[in-house]
C-alpha cells in the first residue's frame, strides 16, 4: 500500500481509527472535544490527538499533520444526536451540533484532501445540512457514493445500520460486499468473558465493571427473560408509568438479551439495565464496560483509561456508545485501501514520455 496520512475528526475513542488502521490506512491524528478521549486514542492507535472544537479548527494545523504523503483522507463522524430519529421530535436544526457538518465542509475546500469519509445514522439523510453537505463534494469535483451499512453482515455482533459516505478525486469508492452470511451472536462476542454481579468490578480488569442494581431491579431483571421486556413480569414489579395507558408503547426496556442473537443497538446507555433491551442473557445485572466495547468492535484489550484511574460508569459509558464500531472503521478502510491501489496500479500502467520523446512504461511511485 502507498502512503497515506488521514485525520479522523470527531475521533472520540479511537473507535473508527483503530479500524482504518487495521486495513492499512495511516491515522496520524484525531480530532475531539473530549480530554478523555485522548488516552484511549493515543495509546491504542499511536496517533496525535488534538483537543480541538472543529468549528475552530483551522486547516493549516491539519496540513502540517498530512505532510507529504501522497493521499491524503479526511474521515470524520459528526455528532449524530441532532439526526437520530428521537431528536426528529424537537427543534434542533438551530443547535451548535448542526453546524458541526459545515465545518467538516469547510475544511474539506480549504484542504482537498483526496479522500473523504464520513458515517452517521440513516436518518441523517433525511436533513438539508446533509444534502448540502453531499452537493458541495459534488460542486468541488469528487465522486460520492453513500450507502446504508448493515454492521451485522459484516461481523459485529450487534444489530446497528449506518450511513457511510465515501468521497474520492479519483472516482466511485465502493463498500466491500458483505463478509458474514451467518451473524455474530452475543454468545460468539461475549460468552468467555469472566461473571461478575452487579455492582462489581473484575480485579484484573477495571472495565468489566456492572452498574449496581437497586433491589427492585434486582427483582425485575430475576423476572426477565431473554428477549422479552417488563410485560414479562408480575404485576408488583412494573412500574408506575408502564401500567399507564402511555407507557405501554414502550416494550424495548427493562429486557434481557439473547445469546444466540446480536446485541440490540448500544446507546451512550447501554450499561443500565432500565434504558433498553441492555440485561446479560443469563447474569443479572446490565452490560459491563469492557462487554459493551466488545460488543462495538474493539480488542479485548483496548485501554479506555490510565492503569488506576477510577472507573466513571457515565463518562466511559458514553465514549464507548458513541463510538464508531471497529468493525465498520474496517469496512471503510478496505474499501478506501482498494480504492487507492487501483489508482496506484493504474498510474503505474500510463505510458509515460521519456525524455528522448520515446513512450516507455515507467511506474509512478
């Protein structure tokens, strides 16, 4: 593979990153908001991370990370709160995080980096800063090609579908077809992790912490089956708001999941037993943090914070929810890596005038 440098904006974990460079793309830096991403990002992908807003980023700290490599990627994964099908239901188009996309634009003209990748929920589609997003790409000379990815076709074991767009100089970038006729199940990505209860922490591994239960729930995840929700359970242990007429439309929470199945979709929330289907299949308590990272993709080994430094169930709850699934970040690093071998053999087949005016066929390297 040719050189290559890509920052990826929007790194949080190192989720996406760690991906690219699985398939032989070179992350030289990331880009984030939040100081507790660089820990994660650094030691785990040997890469540069920037505590910088994108609205303030300027493309003159970037070009100096590209450097001379010969293709140069800007990846990118904006917010995707504001086009999630929940925030449909409000007034967000006027919140600083829609802005967030225009600046990715903006730093795509001032840079006209070869590459450009971007991922978010389906829904994102559905809204004008995308579409202008997508014709401003087109009006600046790359072809774009976007599509909706089916993670679980492609060996995540959990059940999560993805904008991707793909945005080259050189022409169509295509996503490799799927690699898994038969899906990861739970069973497959987290069965050989230790038990631990609710509450507890794994000594030899303080990511694999549980939420503590309070004893009501200690009761309702007893009386929950995998697959199944709070109707499942006796009357005594539903609660208030689900008996009401309104709070029947909600089934999805307070379930367990199955073994033989992938994982629902991770939210930032997904270590609480009460905010979705996110209950162990046989254990009873709620995902753990080191399960809920596996279940997004990353090693088993991935570092999320120092040796010693507390375990901060929210905060690292919510990195790992948001984070782009290593699998996908795969995905779009085969097809990138594919892409740019073509051109590289391409160029290597165009004749070339020597200096005696005779065509010979040299290889551009």
């Amino acid at each position: 593979m040719t050189e290559t440098a890509c920052i990826d904006l929007f790194c949080g974990a190192g989720g996406l990153t760690h991906g690219l460079q699985a398939k032989g793309v070179n992350v030289v830096a990331g880009v984030d908001v939040d100081e507790n991403c660089r820990h994660p990002f650094e030691v785990n992908n040997n890469a540069i991370f920037l505590l910088k807003d994108v609205q303030h980023l300027r493309s003159e700290e970037l070009r100096t990370l590209f450097g001379s490599a010969r293709f140069k990627i800007l990846a990118g994964c904006a917010p995707c709160q504001p086009f999630s099908t929940y925030a449909q239901r409000y007034d967000t188009a006027g919140t600083p995080r829609w802005a967030l996309l225009y600046h990715f634009g903006r730093l795509i003209r001032e840079l006209e980096p070869d590459v450009v990748t971007m991922e978010n929920v389906p829904t994102v589609a559905k809204h004008k800063v995308f579409s202008d997003f997508v014709n401003a790409l087109e009006e600046t000379g790359y072809v774009v090609h976007t599509e909706v990815v089916d993670c679980r076709a492609y060996g995540l074991p959990q059940n999560r579908r993805r904008m991707v767009l793909l945005a080259s100089r050189f022409g169509k970038i295509t996503i490799p077809p799927p690699s898994h006729e038969t899906y990861v199940s739970v069973r497959d990505a987290i069965g050989h992790v230790v038990p631990v209860t609710d509450g507890e922490k794994d000594p030899k591994d303080p990511l694999h912490t549980s939420s503590k239960l309070s004893p009501i729930n200690r009761q309702r995840i007893r009386a929950s089956k995998p697959g199944g929700s709070w109707r499942d359970w006796p009357r005594e242990l539903v609660a208030e708001c689900h008996k009401r007429a309104t709070g029947k439309t909600y089934p999805g929470v307070y379930g367990r999941m199955k073994w033989d199945e992938p994982a629902p979709t991770l939210t930032t929330q997904f270590f609480g037993f009460g905010n979705g289907r996110f209950g162990h299949p046989e254990q009873d308590r709620a995902l753990s943090l080191r399960e809920g990272a596996i279940l997004q993709g990353f090693p088993t080994d991935y570092s999320f914070l120092p040796m010693g430094q507390k375990v901060h169930l929210k905060a690292l709850g919510r990195m790992i929810g948001n984070a782009v699934p290593v699998t996908l970040g795969e995905v779009i690093g085969s097809a990138i890596t594919a892409h740019l071998a073509s051109i590289e053999a391409g160029a290597s087949e165009q004749p070339v005038e020597s200096s005696q005016g005779v065509e010979s066929q040299t290889c551009i390297a």
